[in-house]
C-alpha cells in the first residue's frame, strides 16, 4: 500500500506522471499476460487495442462530451468488439501466423485512426481532452491516479480469480499439452477466445486512463513499437506469472530513471540487459529464486474423510459399443473394421502386438482421430465425428500412453483441470467471484483431494506434477481421468514402468474404479495385470480382431500364442 | 520538358508500371522472406534482428562503394562476409543458449529483439538518417528503357532475374546434401542425429548463411532505395508477411507471396488512398492463411489449433 | 574371439525412471545377436543409449576398442555402429534418393564408391530403385522399412543395430526383410537385432539375450532358447503366478 | 488457505516495496536534487526538450546549434536579470508520445521558459502540457496549427509555417515560372498532409486548381507509379512535401528514370546534401526549395553582414555538418534573443508579462526575419518573408553550405 502511495510524496509532476502511466501500462501488461503468459498466445498487435480504447473514449468526451466512465466502458467494448472481430479467424491459425495476423492488424487500425479523418482528426489526433469528473467535480491528476491505482488491483484481483479457476487451469493446459486440455473436455479455441477477449477489454480500459492522462493522443502513439514493449514487459517480469507483468512493468520504467547520466546509451542498454537477463533468468525475474520465494502454492488444509461413492461415481452409467471401424493413414491400414463392447462396470483388455492398432482405436475413440467409417458410441449417441473435447463432454476420460501431465503446475490442480467441465460458474461469475464460485471451487479442490487421496498421492498434492517420479504421474493422469467423473474410461498402457508395487495399487485402484460403475477399457502389454483385473478381452492383430472372450479362453487360443511370438507378422503400423 | 509520345499513358501502361513496380518491390520482399526462412528452417526462430541485417549490408556496402570505393563485387563480399560472421556470433550468444533450454521457447523472442536494439543503437550512433544515395553497379543503370512504353530499368530487369535466379539456388542448394540434411535437422532432430548429422552444427551454417543472404538482400536494395538506417524497418515486417504467407521455411513460397504483397501493394497505391494498404494486406494474410494454414506451399510445420 | 561391442552394467534411465538397471552385452565381430523381451522391458532404451541418444548413468560401452559411452551420436556413427530406429524415423518429406544420400553425410567417398553403394542397396531392394523419386512418406511400411535399412548401409557400418524391423509389416515382407539381414550378415556386417518376434528373431540370430523390466534374464544360443519357458514368460507375462 | 497465502503475499510485499522504493529514491534523489537547485542556485533554467535519442537524434540536433550560439552570446553580454542562463535538457527519444512527460520533467526542475522540441507533431504532443502549466514556450513545429495564440496562448512559432511555404511556392510557380499544371506529390504524414493543403490553398489565390495530388506510404520504396500518373495529367511543376529525404531522393530517382524534368519544388528538406550530390542537372536545374528570405542571396543583393556572422559560428559547431541552413534558422536563437530583451525590459521573469510583450512584438528584427506576434497569430512570419531557392547555389561559394541563391 504505501508502495502505491510513495509517488505522492514528491512533489511535482513528473514523478506522478510517470506512476500513472506506468499503471496504464501495467493494466495492459496484466492483460498480456493472460493471453500470451497463460493462453500462450503471442499478440504483438496489443498496441491498437489500447489506441481504440484510447481514441472512443477521447473522441466521445470532447466531441460528444460524455462521460469518462461511460466512455471508457465504450472503451473497453470497442477494444474487445474489434478485436474479437480479427481474433476470431485468427485465433484457428498456429501461435506464430496469430502474432503476425496481430501485427499487421495493428498497422491497419493506426492507418485508419489517420485515414478516418472526419473522426478521428487524422494525424493531428485529439488535443485537449478533458480530466474525468464525478458528479460535477473534476478530478485532480492525484485522484486520477488513485483511480487508476483502484483499477489496476481490481483488474490483477480479477485475473487472479480467473488464473485460479478452471479456466486459468484450461488456458495453461491449452498453452502447455493441447492433448491433455481437450482430453479433460476444454474447447482450445474457446478458451484462447476468453483470454483474448479479457485482454483486449483489459487494454481497452486502459486506453480510457492513457487518454485522458496524455490529454492528446494520435495515431503515432499506438506503434508496433508500443506493442512490442507490452511483450518485453512481461517476458521480463515472467510471463504466466501472476505478478509478472507488475514487475516487469515497473522494471522498465524505474531503469531508465536510475540510468541518469548514461541516457543517450539508454536504448542500448536495455538491449545488453534483456540479452542477459534472458540467458540467466530465462523465467525473467519472477522467475528468479529470489522471488520463488513467496509464489503462490496450494496449500491443502482440509483434511477430508474420502468417499469414493461420490467422486468415483460416474456422472451417468453408460456403454460403449464399436462397430467397424476402419481408418487409414497414407497407404497403411491400421484399423481394419473393429468393433468391441464394453458395459458400463466392467473391465475390458485390449490387447495385441504392437502396432496391431489398440492406440488407433483409443484415440478414434476419444475424437483425436476421425474414423475412415464405423461408429464409436457412447451409450446411444455416435461420438465418432465430434473433436475431443465434445467427446470428452459426454463422458470419456482418457490417459496416454506416456502421462500428459502440466509439469509447472501442482498436482492437485493437474487433478482439478480434468473436472473442468464438472465446474458451472461461467468466467463473468469468476472475475466477480459470485456464491458459486466458492462453491465450485470448494467442490473440485475437496473431489482432487479425494482423488489423490484414492490413488494414494494426497501428500504430494501441492508439488510439481513434472518433479514427480514417472509412476506417480501416471497415477495423477488416472486421478485427472476421474475427476471428470468419466462414463468410460480408456487407459493406454497405464502399468508401462511402473514397479511391482505400483503395479498392484493400479490393479486395486482400477477394480475399485469400475465398482463404481465406469466401463473401463484398458491396452496393455502387462499380461499379468490383464489376466487380474480384467473381466474380457479382445485381441486385436493387424488392425482387425483376432480373438475375444474371457482372459482364459483367449489365452488358451493357439492364434493369439502365435501373434503374440510372432510367427505370422502383425497388423500394419501407425 | 516531354515528349508527346511518353504522355500517352493508356491503362495497359499503367498495368504494366503497377506490374514492374510490384515485381521490383516484391523481389525485395521475397529476399527478406527467404533469409528469414533459412535462419527458420532448422532452429524454428524467427530473427528478430534480421532488418537489422539486411540494414547492415545496405550501409555497409553503400560506404565500401561511394567513400572507400572498393569495387561492387569486393564490397559485396566484405558485408556478406562481416554480416554473416555477426548473425553466426548472434547465434552464438543469443539463440543456441536459449534454444539449449527451453522455456516455453518463447526466450528467443526477446533475445533476437535486444540484438536488433543493440545492433540498431550502435548504427544510429554512428551513421544518421542522412541516406546514402548508391547508383547501380554498371553496366546497369536505374533509367528507364522505354520497351514498347512499358517503364522498366535495366536495374530492375537484374534484379528480378537474380532474385529468382537466388530462390532456386537457394531451393537447389536444399537439395544439395548439406540442404537435406539441414531439412532432415527440420523433420526429426533425433532421426537426424541417428544419421550422424549434428543438428547445433546445421543451424549455426544456416545462420551464417542467412546472415550473409541478408547483407546481400541489403546490398541489393540499395540501388533501388538508397541506403539508409530506416531500410531495415521497411522491410522486415513485409518479408516476415511474405515468409509466413508463403509458408514457414519454404523458398517458393516465398517467392511468391514476396510477388503477391508487392503487386498488391503497387496495385492499392493507384487505386487506394495509401491509409488501406495494409488493410490490403491484413485480407490477404488471413484469407491465405484460412484456406492453406500451412502457408501457400504448405510446410512441415503448419499446426492449427 | 574378439569382442566387437562391449557393454558393461549398463544403467540408463529417463529422469526418475531407472529403465536398465545394470545389464551386460558382448558381441563378437561378425556376430548375429538378438535381444528379445516384451514391450517396456528396455530393449530400444538399450540402443539409444548404445547409439548415444541417452546418456547411461552409470557402466561403460566399448565398441571396436574405443569407449563411446558419453560420445555424441555423430561420433559413434562415424565409428561405424548404426541404429535404425524403431518406427524407421524416416524423413517422409524428402525423396528415396534424397534419404539414401543422408545415409552419406560425414563420408568423403570418390564417386566411384558412392555409386557402387547405391548399387549395393538397390540390387538388395530393387523396389528402392523404382521409386528413387517418390517421398519416403508414401512408401508403404515395408519399403520404408526397406528404405531405413539401405539408409544405414550407405554407412557401411560395423555393428548394425535393428530396432523392431518388423513392426506393423506383413508376414512376407518380413521374410523379404530377414532375408536380406542375413545376406548382410554374410557378407560380414556384424547385426544386433530387437524383435519382439521372438520365433522369427531366434531363428535367424545365432546368440540371444532375453530381457525384462531393464534387466537380462536369460542368455544362450539362440536355438536353445527357441520355445523356452523362460521366453514364454518374457512374453505372455508370468500372469499365471500373479494367479 | 486464502489466509496463508495472503500473508505470504504480504510478507512479499515487503521485500518487494524495499526494492522499488529504493529505486524511486534513487530516481527522486535526482530531481529532487535539481529542483532543490532551481531554487538556490542564480541562473536562469531554460528547457529544452529534444532527441537525444532514437531515429531524429541526429537530423534534429542542428536547430539546437541556435541555442548554444545564442546562450553563449546572451551569457557573454550579462545574461538575463544579470544572471547566466543555464539550458536543462530532456530527451524524447525521438518518440512524440513522450513530449507530455519529458515537459513535466523540465517543469520539475525548475525551468521558467521551454524550448523544442523540433518537429510538428512532436511540438502538438507538448503544447498541451505546456499550454496548461502557462510556462513560455517556443517550440519547433511547422503546422499553422501552432501558430494560433487563442488555443495555445504560451506558445510561440519563431519560424515559418507551411502556409509561408505554400505562398512561397505558388508565388513562385504563377509569377516566376508562369505554370499552370501544377502536381502535387505528398507523404502520408503530418507534414505531408498540411503541406499539401496549404500549396492548394495558395494555388486557389491565383486561381489554379492542382492537375493532380498523390499521396504515397512513407514506407514506399517505389514513387514511379506516382510520377507517372502526374505526368499523365500533365503537371508542368511539381511540388513536393515530405520530411526524410529518402522521399526525395525516391523522387528524383524517379524522375530520372522516367526521364520527366517538371520544374521540382519543396519545403527546405530539398536542400539535403544527399540530394545535391546525387540529382543529375536536369532535376538540379529546376529545382528550388523553401528558404527564409534572409538566408538568401541575389546577384544584386547579397546576404546581411549579420546573417554571415552568425553562419561563420554556425560552421563551427560538428553537428551542424550537412545541415547548415536548419542550424542558421533554428526558431531558438531569435526566441531567446527576444526573451532577454523582453525579460530586461519588464526587470523580472514573468510569464505573463512576458507574454504579454511577446503578443506586442512588433517587427523585431531577428535572424530569421521580421519577427511580429499578435495575441491571435504567434506566427513570426509572414508569407513574404518566405521564398524560393535554388539547389544548385548550394555549390556556390556565396553559399558558405548555409545560404541559397533566390530562385
């Protein structure tokens, strides 16, 4: 608190000055962060966000002599409406194809701020614009900043919200393993929408404070230059840090104070010192261990007696059935009409050589592939044409065949991303952080913890999925699967490297799991594990059934022996 | 102060001024594109600093020919050579310790900017924005050989030539064995590695030979826009269009999406006020881009969400 | 006889997990040796640490004299040991032709004696031949197989290490496949094979190591070990003594 | 849980505030320090706001010669008030965005009267600072738009405007050329776009209507397209408005390409010694460029005694070299001038008086003209005083690279 008061003390403009607008851009910054730091989206078109927020705003208090607080909030629509506009196609293109879409689209909003004369006043901008006033008086350059200062904790209040719900956890996912976000039911493109849609309206407000802090704005001041520095800032703080575009901001704006003497070399400077600090503090400077320090963890104080009834229980019992499947990758055939039952409550191996196409049906199953032909479905609806998140909505949970786990994130909240779409509050009700909310996020953090609990991981909860030993993580995928309280549950190799011990508390936990009534379909090598747990078993050879029925019958079968040694050749590869 | 016949200027003379002034422009562009294609190809960093580069040949060779006088083909050499050795030391100090670790690999972005500060900062100190007026290397010159009225210099015609005469080399040096293997480092690092090919040794050839491709790309431009310490800035944002629309890593690609912005753009200085063109450009990117993700010559790595 | 390659207590692992656990190998020169063992129990983690994409953590690796263990992969290709990895790793954009001539990077050869390797690989797969021209993507999984193999002895290795040659091929393929690994042994080139096919594997090979969870668990000629218990078990599990 | 991670946040927050308030001290402690001057120490603090940094640093460094030369002579002949004048400088980084800041900073160390910085929209983004903190100001803008007195009542123009150079040109172009198609090529830019505005607005006084006007992409590298659509409307001149002189030299390569010679006309970038060297005569022999009357010679009338002195210093100054003549009509020079003499006359710095003495100023005779002020025009000028030279006397020796001869 008195950090953000210390600019008061000195007396005359400048340093004032400076605060304020090093709050303006610390709010893009904030905003930034959530879309390139979380989301992973790199925009180096934030620059015309702020201009369009900046220039309504002005434009409607001089020349329609609105109100600050109504133009800002016309502000902050324009922002997020017109970048929403080149989002929305630009977001299905890959990260580096987004930033120059982002680029050129700033370019093209400068050019029109100038071409737009008869608004806009073309290159001469808007001069004069008035201080916001609140009813009838006009606020004073401090109480502006002490606006700006209220704003600013609000917006970092509202992105912690957010970085902390499930959709923080969903934009992390998305940035980090694809994969895992839409096997735990998270639409990427939806997702990346909300983090640019939160950004641009962020930076729309903040084009309401530049304005009337700068009184005159043109269209120079929105270069990509301006853009890019909104990136340095929170490379340098650390981006998809909550406090990094804070530190980064002010980073930049306290050095070329403290340079003095050595301003003409400024520029220069800045390059050496970011080229260091990116070789050593590749994290920036949140990043630091310095700073390591006092970062946010879980932690876990409720104690919780755990009832498996009810996390374990799947949201509805439901049976998945396959008829012929077929499906091609250039020239080779990996499955070559396939079908398989498994009822909900029971245990189903897959099994085969390898390549004999148990994988390919997994992930036709789970939507990452399309099937040539045939049908996937889940109790009574066909999945087999909807992308995995659609899939994974209607009641799959799925592990891979080496865990997809979010190496920087705690395991509890790995855990927490797989119950996304068991969460109801939407992102408005998050950043207010309304009654469910809390509800919510008691619920999914207490169903984690009984989760880890179950697969005996609940002390490790609050560390790094990625410090974990390989087994564990393979458990926590599992934990991740269930916590979407899956109708079906497809496990690829869960037992590969695991120890002996492991071994027998996986064969626990998957008995346990199907108890509850989730249909479990497992590929596995581990034959050992198979014969235990599982109730049937189809053996698949070269992409087509070779044999089904109970684990005894089908190892009796002198064909699956002879696949299996490998006297007659397997099933084309993938 | 003209004669009658070079005042008859019907549309299809127009066509053709909008057609060589878009070719010349888009040559430029698709050199820039294809200098940052071969730093991209095998290390996937898109350089930051390669305007500056490209700045750096312009001035440098613009000096050695008008103050020091060396002759074209010395001069040339010498910024191909300077430059390349500094792109290899950029990837010496900026890029290979980044790449070394990555986190989120995002690092080089930041690395790449500082370098085009620090480079861009040293150059202001010592060169202003005065530009350097530098004439074609004889025997060809900028004036306009009136061919049946269509305005064209001997300049231009070369430059156009040697640009596509420099993508194909390009395109056949990557079918040299040295090129496979730098496409192969592209396709599957460890594969590479298991063929005995050292992917760090690859890219560090790649960029000193982007490098020098720059300092050529600069020294080409010179002619046409006179050297100056803005140069770079012109071009790099028009060339990091053309490699994209074109396609990560691909030549051709690049060559013709440097020939698509450049006519685009010729075409929108006679028909548009000039506040639209990058509008222009922004519907060309992205209907390119939606209907081939992967770029015009769809490459490797064209991953959609 | 002297020993070609000579592994010992070798232990690698990824991060945490230890996946061989101290395991010894020799190969004498011109030998035919195969490793066989279910799926996870280590075998291409083996030969990634002998071609040197992993680093062992602990035991050394002699080939041909020389300790590699801790050497990059281009040095120990240039010694002369050559892995063609599971799943081919083929590079699919790029022509036959093209991949065969990455089978050539690092040699100085006249072009006399590249030609003559070009003839040895293709009078070994003619199919090669054919398609000189077509992306190795489209091939289909033998002749990408075939294609991975002939990569490899433009090297003309020393030691030929075949990870999984026969995964997702049909069965006369395969044959087509072995019997060109024999004709090479013959012509001298010494072979370390991982199949999974156990049958196939041990007849062909003349020693056999047998390996589970990272660990040897049997070694002998490999006609002895032809439907053995101990085989049996490596394969279909010991899931009767978990019963 | 909320709880403990609140205070570990505080606790952060403590470390976090001791290392950025250390920092502000850092920072404060500087201008704290100067401020702290201002009062004490007997000179008079003059901002000045310019680049020292960034793409104009180097272009714009020659009009603040003018300051130095004038502070010398000010200082040599007692100062103001009887105390030396001591100049503080900000830098912009060349960045217009960063004028409002780099005005507060001069504010903040005291300064009584603000000069630059140089360039329209650089002097637009400061005035407004300026304006509202009522501190004298002369800044180095060229749009008329700096010199209205009612919107900006602090600031004063103490140089031409684009509308002098309008005037100058079209006077040129009907009385001394007797043109009539005229075509007009400007850059997308501020400058640009007020320039070609006034030529218009000049042109309509004689009743000429432009054949043609084209606007192109500061970023263009190709103006032939251009060139070929104004001679296809059959310009006979052809006027030029463009800051760098890349958009000249673009020009005139093309012009040479093309092979068409209109007579050439623009502001006082054409005097750009890049342009001298590399225009072949044909383009040199029409060429002319805008140029305050007292920087020019005729073969009757040769330039004031007083002018040459000051060009003698002038030459003397490094980063004056290749820009002479922005260095000779610096706007500061005669601003400071005018200030002493008022300052001296009033006994005390007041903005107000100053003011109202400078909206009084009736043709002092400064270096670069007349120099007159009303309280609606603070435009030193007036449209006469603005004339047409000729490239091609700048190899002339009565040049001294600083004079033209009138064309």
């Amino acid at each position: 608190m008195a950090l953000v008061l210390l600019p008061l003390l000195f007396n005359g403009q400048f340093i004032l000055f400076m605060a304020t607008q090093a709050l303006v851009m610390m709010l893009v910054a904030i905003g930034l962060n959530l879309l390139t730091g979380y989301a992973g989206q790199v925009s180096i078109g934030h620059g015309a966000l702020v201009g369009l927020g900046a220039y309504t705003t002005a434009l409607l208090m001089k020349d329609l002599q609105w109100s600050f607080w109504l133009s800002a909030l016309a502000g902050i629509f324009v922002a997020c409406g017109t970048g929403l506009i080149m989002a929305l196609p630009a977001l299905r293109l890959s990260t580096w194809y987004f930033a120059l879409v982002t680029l050129t689209f700033a370019q093209v909003v400068t050019d029109l701020l100038v071409e737009w004369r008869s608004l806009t006043h073309g290159f001469s901008g808007v001069v004069g614009i008035p201080a916001p006033s609140l009813n009838g008086h006009i606020l004073s350059p401090v109480q502006v900043y002490l606006t700006l200062v209220v704003c600013v904790v609000l917006v970092f209040l509202a992105t912690r919200q957010l970085v902390n719900s499930r959709f923080g956890r969903g934009m992390v996912a998305a940035r980090d393993n694809p994969l895992a976000a839409s096997a735990s039911g998270v639409s990427l493109w939806r997702i990346k929408l909300l983090a640019f849609a939160m950004s641009a309206g962020i930076a729309g407000l903040a084009g309401a404070f530049y304005a009337v802090q700068k009184t005159v704005i043109t269209p120079e001041d929105f270069s990509t230059d301006f853009s890019i520095f909104f990136l340095l800032c929170i490379v340098v703080g650390g981006q998809g840090k909550l406090l990094g575009p804070v530190v980064g901001t002010l980073a930049f704006f306290l050095l070329p104070e403290l340079l003095g003497p050595l301003q003409s070399w400024r520029l220069l400077i800045y390059g050496v010192l970011l080229l260091i600090l990116m070789l050593f503090a590749p994290q920036g400077l949140m990043g630091l261990p310095f700073f390591k320090r006092w970062q946010k963890r879980v932690i876990v104080d409720v104690d919780i007696q755990f009832d498996s009834a009810i996390s374990l229980k799947p949201v509805k019992n439901l049976d998945l059935t396959i008829k012929d499947l077929h499906k091609h990758f250039d020239g080779v055939k990996a499955l070559q009409g396939c079908s398989l039952f498994v009822k909900a409550g029971r245990i189903h191996a897959l099994i085969g050589p390898n390549g004999s196409g148990k994988t390919t049906t997994l992930n036709a199953i789970s939507g990452f592939i399309r099937p040539d032909s045939g049908q996937v479905m889940i109790g009574t609806t066909d999945v087999s044409s909807l992308s995995p998140y659609q899939v994974a909505q209607h009641g799959v949970g799925r592990t891979f065949q080496t865990p997809k786990l979010l190496g920087d994130m705690s395991v509890l909240d790995n855990v927490r991303l797989g119950g996304f779409m068991n969460e109801h509050a939407t992102a408005f009700e998050v950043v207010l952080n309304l009654p469910r909310v809390r509800s919510d996020d008691l619920a999914s953090k207490v169903q984690a913890l009984e989760l880890l609990k179950f697969v005996g991981l609940s002390s490790r909860a609050e560390e790094l999925a990625g410090e974990l030993p390989h087994g564990q993580q393979r458990l926590v995928e599992i934990a991740r699967a269930l916590a979407g309280r899956p109708a079906l549950l497809l496990l690829d190799e869960p037992a590969a490297g695991l120890s002996m011990s492991e071994l027998d508390r996986l064969a626990e936990l998957i008995e346990a799991i199907s108890k509850h009534g989730t249909a479990v379909l497992i590929v596995e090598h581990h034959l050992g594990l198979i014969a235990r747990i599982s109730q049937s078993v189809t053996v698949f050879d070269r992409g087509q059934v070779l044999a089904e029925g109970s684990v005894k019958e089908v190892f009796k079968n002198p064909e699956v022996a002879r696949a299996y040694m490998g006297r007659e050749g397997t099933g084309d590869s993938m | 102060m003209y004669s009658a016949k070079e005042l008859e200027t019907s549309d299809t003379l127009m066509f053709f001024d909008i057609l060589v002034s878009g070719l010349t422009a888009g040559s430029l562009y698709c050199l820039v594109a294809v200098s940052f294609n071969i730093l991209y190809q095998p290390t996937k960093v898109f350089n930051f600093a390669q305007g500056d580069l490209v700045m750096l040949g312009s001035m440098g060779s613009a000096l050695l020919l008008t103050q020091w006088n060396w002759p074209w083909w010395v001069a040339l050499l010498a910024v191909m050579v300077a430059v390349g050795v500094l792109t290899l030391v950029e990837e010496w100090m900026a890029v290979a310790p980044v790449l070394s670790r990555h986190s989120h690999g995002t690092g080089w972005i930041i690395t790449t900017l500082a370098v085009a500060m620090i480079i861009s900062n040293v150059v202001g100190k010592v060169w202003g924005v005065e530009p350097i007026v530098v004439p074609a290397p004889l025997p060809l010159s900028n004036d306009m050989l009136n061919l049946e009225g269509i305005n064209i210099s001997s300049y231009q015609i070369a430059l156009i030539l040697l640009t596509l005469a420099l993508v194909f080399g390009v395109d056949w040096l990557y079918h040299s064995l040295w090129g496979k293997a730098a496409l192969a480092v592209a396709e599957d690092r460890d594969a590479a590695l298991l063929r005995g090919i050292d992917p760090a040794a690859i890219s560090r050839w790649s960029f000193a030979f982007g490098g020098a491709f720059a300092a050529l790309t600069g020294y080409l431009a010179s002619p046409v826009l006179s050297a100056s310490t803005t140069l770079g800035g012109i071009l790099l944002l028009k060339g990091f269009a053309a490699a994209a629309i074109g396609g990560l890593g691909s030549t051709r690609g690049a060559l013709a999406a440097g020939y698509m912005l450049g006519v685009a753009e010729a075409a929108c200085s006679v028909w548009l006020s000039p506040g639209y063109h990058n509008t222009v450009i922004l519907i060309l990117v992205l209907s390119v881009l939606l209907v081939r993700p992967g770029g015009l010559v769809s490459s490797l790595e064209a991953r959609t969400v | 006889m002297n020993m070609l390659l000579n592994v010992q207590d070798l232990h690698v692992g990824y991060g945490h997990v230890a996946v061989i656990q101290g395991i010894s190998i020799n190969i004498p020169e011109g030998g035919f040796v195969a490793i066989v063992g279910s799926n996870g129990s280590g075998k291409s983690t083996l030969l990634r640490a002998l071609s040197g994409l992993l680093k062992p953590t602990a035991g050394s690796i002699v080939f041909g004299g020389l300790l590699i263990s801790g050497e990059t992969p281009s040095k120990i290709v240039r010694s002369g040991l050559l892995h063609v990895a599971e799943g081919r790793r083929l590079f699919k954009n790029q022509s036959v032709k093209d991949n065969l001539d990455l089978g050539l990077w690092g040699l100085r050869l006249s072009t006399v004696e590249v030609a003559a390797r070009y003839d040895r690989v293709y009078s070994l797969f003619p199919v090669l031949h054919e398609r000189r021209d077509v992306r190795a993507g489209i091939l289909s999984g033998g002749q990408q197989q075939m294609l991975a193999l002939g990569q490899a002895l433009m090297q003309q290795p020393r030691l030929l290490m075949l990870d999984e040659p026969s995964l997702g091929l049909a069965p006369a393929i395969i044959d087509q496949l072995f019997d060109a690994v024999v004709s090479l042994r013959q012509e001298g080139t010494t072979i370390l094979l991982v199949e999974q096919m156990v049958e196939r594997a041990l007849q062909i090979a003349d020693t056999a190591y047998v390996m589970q969870n990272g660990l040897i668990i049997g070694k002998g000629p490999a006609a002895e070990l032809q439907g053995s218990e101990l085989v049996r078990n490596a394969y279909l599990g010991s899931f009767e003594d978990t019963h | 849980m909320r709880k403990s991670s609140s205070k570990k946040s505080f606790s952060a927050g403590l470390t976090r505030r001791h290392i950025l308030s250390s920092g502000l001290y850092a920072s404060s402690f500087l201008w704290g320090l100067e401020s702290a001057f201002a009062q004490k120490s007997d000179t008079i603090k003059i901002g000045s706001a310019r680049a020292l940094t960034g793409l104009v640093a180097s272009s714009f460094a020659p009009l603040y010669v003018g300051v130095k030369i004038a502070v010398d002579e000010i200082n040599a002949g007692g100062g103001i008030l009887g105390r030396p004048i001591e100049i503080i400088e900000a830098d912009d980084e060349s960045s217009p965005a960063k004028e409002p800041a780099v005005i507060r900073k001069l504010l903040d160390s005291g300064v009584q009267a603000i000069l630059g910085p140089v360039g329209s929209s650089h002097t637009l983004s400061a005035v407004s600072t300026t304006t509202s903190s009522k501190i004298i100001h002369a800044g180095g803008g060229w749009t008329e738009e700096l010199a209205n007195g009612i919107k900006y009542p602090y600031q004063y123009q103490f140089t031409y405007n684009t509308s002098h150079q309008g005037d100058a040109v079209a006077k040129h172009i009907v009385e001394n050329l007797k043109i009539k198609k005229v075509g007009i090529l400007q850059e997308n830019s501020a400058f640009g776009e007020s320039g070609g505005a006034a030529t218009i607005r000049s042109l309509k006084k004689y009743g000429i209507e432009p054949v043609g006007v084209e606007t192109y992409q500061v970023t263009a590298i190709d103006l032939k397209v251009y060139l070929t659509k104004l001679r296809s409307a059959g310009a006979e001149a052809l006027v030029l408005w463009n800051s760098p002189a890349q958009g000249i030299l673009l020009t005139a390569s093309g012009m040479q390409a093309l092979r068409w010679f209109p007579a050439l006309l623009g502001g006082n970038s054409m005097f750009s010694n890049a342009v001298l060297d590399s225009a072949s005569p044909e383009i040199l022999k029409y060429a002319s460029g805008t140029l305050l009357k007292t920087m020019t010679f005729t073969a009757s009338e040769p330039v004031g005694a007083r002018q040459i002195a000051h060009a003698k210093k002038v030459l003397t100054f490094p980063e004056a070299k290749a820009w002479e003549i922005n260095a000779a009509i610096s706007p500061f020079y005669d601003f400071l001038h005018l200030l002493k003499l008022v300052v001296n006359e009033e006994k005390r710095f007041d903005s107000e008086r100053i003011k109202k003495a400078f909206d009084s100023t009736l043709n002092y005779d400064g270096m670069i003209g007349r120099i007159s002020f009303t309280p609606e025009n603070h435009s030193a000028l007036t449209g006469d005083q603005m004339v047409m030279a000729t490239l091609s006397s700048g190899r002339d020796p009565r040049s001294m690279n600083v004079f033209r001869e009138r064309a």
